[in-house]
C-alpha cells in the first residue's frame, strides 16, 4: 500500500501565540496548498487558536502536544480534547519521551488518553522509543513492542487505522544523534510487523510510522527513502520555516 508521507513539527514550549502565527503564516505561504504530503503543526497550547486562525484555509492541519484523557473536570492545568476540537485540532501527540520521561507518564496513562482521542476524533500520534541504556543493552525491540501493546490495549482495528506511530530512539533527541537510516528502517519494520499481529494487515498497512530522532534536512532524503518510514515528527527542524519546508518537500519527493 502506498501511504503518503507525514511531516508533523512538534513545536515543545516555544513560541508565544503571535511568534507562532507568524511561524504558521509562513508556513502557509510555502506549502499551505501542498498536496505531495500531509503536514501537521503541534503549537503550545497558548498559541493552538493564534495558529489555527493562520492555518485556515490552508491544507496544514492543526495538532496539540498532550491532552487529558477526561473530557471536563477538576484537573487544573490540563486541557482536554474536547477543547482541541473546539479549536479545529485534528492530531495529538501521546506518549512523548519527554512526558513519558519528565513526567512520569505511564503506558497506562498513555493508553487512556489515545482510547480518548479517538473517542473525540482526534488522530493520535503515538510516540514509543527506547533510551541509550536500552538501545545498548539490546532491548530496543522489547521495549517498543511493550509501549505499543499496552499503550493500543482496546483500540479497535477501525480505530487503529487512523492511528500514527512515532518511533523516536529517545537517545537521538536533541543530541543531534541520529539513528542510521537502517537502524531506523529496522524498527519501523518490527513496529508494522507488530500492528500486523496486534491490529490485523488492513490497519497496519494503512498506519503511518513516523521517526522522530532528529531528522533535518541533511539527513531526510535518505530516511525517508526507507520502506517503513512515513514520515517525521519534527522538533527543533520545525520552529525554522525553511528547514520545516525542506523536510515537507523532501517528503513529498520534490526537495
């Protein structure tokens, strides 16, 4: 099956709500009527509605970062999907390393908030990966395999297929390490192996698996040449617009 690439820019805790519009108004002007690949931007969420306004129109789609997996209630600081929807949010990142790691976000949890997002119509951008110990260790596929059971636990195979992957090797994050385009590759394979079994070929053929370990322009032509690769989820490449407009491209296979 051919699956269309996916560049998602994960903007973390940068950005005010006028410097993201004026980042998404660039954006727009590039690549707002391109059609080669999806692309999805995941502001803050002070500026979620400032970049919705300034995406509108346009075929960038609008993505949060995290959210609750309660539609309303006494939860002070959180935002929930509901209120993603209400501001046009079609994505939603889930399980970041950084919520995982920082946080203490559990795949318990995770799993509650995708079973959520689904519920409300949101795309859930699934972040797994493994960290330098375990990558060295050689229980990189063992973690991956973990996270993705116990986080996908009650999606149904109609749901899944609207799911996306991320794969970040948390070790290659904002260390400007990177993954070999084979190491990559291999895990991408095992994840869309896994789906397979977990969701059944029809989903996981349809599911796009993103990698997110520091992809940029120098290195994306040659990741996303990979078989299993989709696309990226893009951090520091994507608060620069021609940076994030060359990764876009080049995933639409016109650097």
């Amino acid at each position: 099956m051919s699956r269309k690439k996916l560049i998602a820019g994960n903007w973390k805790m940068n950005k005010t709500s006028a410097d993201g519009a004026a980042l998404a108004r660039e954006l727009v002007l590039a690549v707002g009527s391109y059609s080669d690949a999806d692309i999805v931007v995941c502001p803050p969420f002070t500026a979620l509605e400032s970049v919705a306004t300034a995406i509108d129109g346009s075929l960038i789609k609008l993505g949060a970062q995290n959210m609750h997996f309660e539609p309303s209630g006494a939860f002070t600081g959180e935002v929930s999907a509901p209120m993603l929807r209400a501001l046009f949010a079609t994505h939603v990142i889930l399980g970041h390393s950084e919520r995982r790691d920082l946080f203490g976000e559990t795949d318990e949890l995770v799993n509650k908030k995708v079973l959520a997002a689904f519920k409300n119509q949101l795309r859930p951008i699934l972040c797994v990966g493994e960290s330098l110990a375990e990558r060295e260790a050689g229980s990189t596929l063992k973690k991956v395999q973990s996270q993705l059971e116990r986080d996908l636990e009650g999606v149904s195979r109609d749901q899944a297929a609207g799911l996306i992957v991320a794969y970040e090797p948390i070790w290659a994050i904002g260390t400007g390490k990177v993954a070999t385009a084979e190491q990559a590759q291999e895990v991408h394979a095992f994840i869309r192996g896994l789906l397979t079994k977990l969701q059944g070929e029809a989903a996981a053929q349809r599911i796009r698996i993103l990698y997110g370990g520091s992809m940029k322009p120098a290195n994306a032509a040659e990741l996303l040449s990979q078989k299993d690769i989709d696309g990226g989820l893009i951090g520091g490449a994507a608060l620069e617009a021609r940076s994030f407009v060359e990764l876009v491209k080049a995933a639409g296979g016109k650097p």
